[in-house]
C-alpha cells in the first residue's frame, strides 16, 4: 500500500502560496526587521586571484533578484558564503541579522545548489520528509504530493533520486527546496537540466513563495527569468558591474565576457 497521500491536488498555477513562513509563525510585529541579506565589504581569494572582489549588498525582505554573470564570475562564491558553506576572507554577510550557517539563519533560509546531492538510501519521498520535519513542518505529506504533481515527478516518489537523470535530479531537489519552510531562498543555476514544463513549474513555485512574502535570490543564466524580477545584480569577473531595476539591466550585455555576448546555458 502507498504510503503517499491522495495524489496532488489540481494546481492553480501563478496562485497563492505555500511557502514562505514557518506553521507557527507569530503575526509580523510592529519592530523594523533586518535585511533578508546584508553583505560589507564580502571578498573571497581562493590564492590565485580574487574570486569576489569586496562587496556591498542589500536584498530587502520580500524582493525578488536575478544575480546573473558569466561562468566563473563570483555567483557561486557569493552565495555559497551567504550560505555559510564556505568562509569568506574579509567582511561579513548576514541572513536577517544572523550568521550564515547559525540555527537562526538556516531556520529562515533555503538554499538550491547548482548541483543537487542526495543521500544513497532515502527514495525521493524520504528525501521529502527528513527535509520537511528537520524544519518543524507537521503538515507536509500532502504538501509533499502536489510539489511532485506540480513538477511532473509523483509518479516516481519512491525511486531512489542518485539514480536520476540530470533533469529528474534537479525537480526531486526543487522539491526539497521548497517542502520547507523558508523567508529568503538563494538558488543556483536552477534551470539547468529542466524541461519546458519543469521550468514552468519552477516559475510558478517562485511565484508562490514570492507571493507568500519570502525573498528571492535567483542566480542564473536564464534570461527570460530576469524579465520576472524587480532588481537585477550583474557580477564580471568577481566584481560588482550593475544593480538595479531589470528593466533598465541589458542582461545579454551583462553576462558576456570582455564585451562578447555569452550564449544562453
């Protein structure tokens, strides 16, 4: 017998949401709260050059960022330090006020890597689970079913993801992203290995957790997404070389490398 839930549920797409604030949330209080994101004077040198030069960063709680660049242009770095996966060598950042990687910042913050990891033995709908009650979620299961609906991937909840080609690898990980419960997510390359109707899904999901009141911070190669955000970061070789509204960002422009435009990934 499945241990799953009813099947999803039909999705609304571009609709209310289902992330964003932890079940036992208390009403916003009436106190100015932090930054999603506060980065000063951050700077990583990995010993042969520097691969972010010192940065000064601001993502307000609520805003929805495209942080675009050409491969090796500090995107990784930046938000694997604002993670605290990797240390920086000068400044700070913060996540709400907190240090990345303290109980407080991981509690409020989902993180996509560029490339997806899974444990050897959990199928995908355990991968789901350890996810959702890590994070205190008690009402996940159904949530659980039409996030694998909505991405194309219930059929397959039982299947072990280390076995998954690149795509169905990336969906059991949007997945895990977005089973918990989150106030600022940072992503990765999120769109690479998808097909047209899991990059549609992933819009729809980023939709949701925007319209749920969470801040995102989207790193990509994927143009047309940045057309769907309020404010775009460009980086070029470890620096800072535009921040501003997207409709003004020439984002071809801004990915390429020493003037010449970069082909889409």
């Amino acid at each position: 017998m499945s241990r799953h839930p009813q099947p999803p549920a039909r999705h609304e797409s571009r609709g209310a949401s289902d992330t964003g604030s932890s079940d036992n949330e208390s009403p916003t209080a009436a106190v100015e709260k932090p930054a999603a994101l506060i980065a000063r004077a951050l700077a990583k040198d990995y010993g042969d050059g520097p691969a972010l030069h010192p940065l000064d960063l601001r993502v307000e709680e609520h805003e929805r960022v495209a942080l675009i660049g050409h491969n090796g242009s500090g995107k990784t770095t930046f938000l694997r330090m604002a993670t605290g996966l990797l240390e920086p060598a000068s400044g700070t950042v913060t996540v709400f006020g907190e240090a990345p990687g303290s109980m407080d910042a991981r509690r409020r913050l989902s993180y996509l890597a560029d490339t997806p990891t899974f444990y050897e033995d959990l199928s995908v709908w355990e991968h789901l689970e350890y996810t959702a009650r890590l994070h205190g979620r008690s009402d996940w299961e159904q949530r659980a079913a039409d996030l694998l609906g909505q991405l194309g991937i219930y059929e397959r909840a039982d299947d072990l993801p280390t076995r998954f080609s690149r795509g169905l690898k990336q969906k059991a990980a949007i997945a895990m992203g977005f089973i918990r419960p989150f106030d600022l997510m940072l992503v990765d390359e999120p769109f690479v290995g998808l097909d047209a109707e899991g990059k549609e899904a992933l819009l729809e999901l980023f939709d949701e957790a925007s319209s749920g009141g969470a801040a995102l911070l989207v790193a990509t190669h994927e143009l047309g997404f940045v057309t769907t955000t309020q404010r775009t970061i460009a980086l070029r070789d470890g620096a800072l070389i535009f921040d501003g509204p997207s409709t003004q960002a020439e984002a071809r422009g801004l990915v390429a490398v020493e003037g010449a435009a970069e082909t889409e990934s």
